[in-house]
C-alpha cells in the first residue's frame, strides 16, 4: 500500500519538473521587452528623441549624448501638434471658385481656417475649416424666403398660397391689392408672383366725350384727305392756258 502511494507522489513530482521545465525554456526564448517611448518624445533608429514643439520640426535628430535639434517652420508651412517630423505641412489654401475665404490666416502652429464666400454656405468641412461652399438658392417667382441662408446652411424656400405674391426676394407673401379699395379699377389680376395692376376709373360722360372727339378728329381728318384728292382731280381736267382754241 505505502508502494502504490509513494509511486503517485513521485509520479506528481515528475509531473510538476516537466512543467517547470517547458516553462523556463519558453521564458528563454522570449526577446528582451522593448519599452515604449514616453509621450514627448518620438521613435528613431531605435531611439527615444524629445519632440519638437508645434511650429518647429526636426533638424537634427537625437543621439546618445545630444538631445533633438528643432527649427522654426518656414513661410506658408505649420505643424500644429508637437512631432518628430522633418518637414512642416503646406499651409491650406482657400479657393474663391470653391466659394471661399481666408476666416484665419495660416500660422507656424496652425492651418488656415476658411469659411464660405457671403450668400455661400458650407457643404464640408474638416477640423472645423470648410473645404468647400455652394451659393445659397434664390427662391422662384412665386414663392418666399421661409429662412434665410448662413453660412452652415441653405435658404429655405415655399410657395405662396392663394390671393398672395412674392418675386421670390421677400420674407413673406404679400396680400393681393384690392383696387376698389383704393377708388381704383382692376386693371390686370394678380399672380403669385406678382400684385394685381389697378387703374383710375374713367367716368361714362368723360368716356362718351372722349368717343365724340375721337370720331370729329377722324372725320376731319377724312374730310381733308377728300377735298384733296378732288381738288387733285380738277387740276389735272383743266388745259393749260396756252392751248386754248383761237
């Protein structure tokens, strides 16, 4: 009996070695740890190197006994966070046929902000710099400005309803004229995107006398176009003096 036990703690223990074993041999194959650069600094040919301020770039980079040599970025350039970049980025520009503007001009340590040209607004942006602009829509005769255009978005527009009238430039449709209101007469009706035209009322007497010398001066005028054809005639009927008969 003590035979069989003293078997199975030798078995546990053989058991036990092994594991330990394959455990050291795995832990000697394992490659050194490479630690992670601190959060300043920057990876280079195995190395950590101080970053760069924003506004500079690296000129030279860090060796064992000197730290990273950084220099200003030139004109129309920028680097905006701190880096281990050799080279600044070109400044963004901002393209009128984009419809755009300058909002921000370009830093050392920052890009150029751009905003939509005025009666634009904006269709992408990144960074919070729109990248490109479209022009706000002009309503329809017809219709009204419901809102008006930004620079985010575009106007909004809607159709006037019955009796009323917009060139598409107003706030709000306007009421037809009621030219009897106004001691006027309706001379043409109105649309939606126009008032109706009123007139001044003409009286029957001043309308029948307006008939009366219309037909007089036509008359007259008729009457002297007929004496002038006769008179006409007659000359050419009469012989000249010198012809008549002895």
């Amino acid at each position: 009996m003590q035979d069989g036990m003293n078997l199975t703690s030798t078995s546990k223990i053989s058991s036990l070695e092994i594991i330990l074993i394959i455990v050291a041999v795995f832990l000697l194959n394992l490659e050194p740890c490479v630690c992670a650069c601190a959060q300043a600094e920057y990876k280079i040919n195995e190395q950590c190197c101080p970053m760069c301020s924003p506004g500079y770039h690296v000129d030279q980079q860090c060796t064992n006994y000197t730290i990273t040599r950084c220099v200003p970025c030139l004109h129309l350039t920028y680097i905006a966070e701190p880096n281990g970049r050799e080279k600044c980025l070109n400044c963004s520009t901002c393209d009128p046929g984009s419809g755009l503007r300058v909002k921000t001009q370009c830093t050392r340590s920052s890009d150029t902000v751009c905003e939509p040209l005025e009666r634009h607004y904006c269709i992408d942006q990144v960074r919070g710099s729109c990248t490109q602009a479209e022009k706000h829509t002009a309503c329809c005769p017809g219709h009204y400005i419901q809102q008006e255009g930004t620079a985010l978005k575009d106007t909004v527009c809607d159709v006037c309803t019955a009796g009323t009238y917009s060139d598409g430039s107003l706030q709000t449709c306007q009421p037809h004229s009621k030219c009897e209101d106004l001691g006027l007469v309706e001379i043409k009706p109105g649309t939606s995107s126009s008032d109706t035209e009123c007139g001044k009322q003409t009286s029957v007497a001043v309308t029948a006398g307006i008939i009366i010398i219309t037909g007089v001066v036509v008359l007259m005028v008729v009457a002297a176009v007929g004496v002038g054809v006769f008179r006409k005639k007659m000359y050419r009927h009469v012989p000249p003096a010198g012809n008549h008969a002895v």
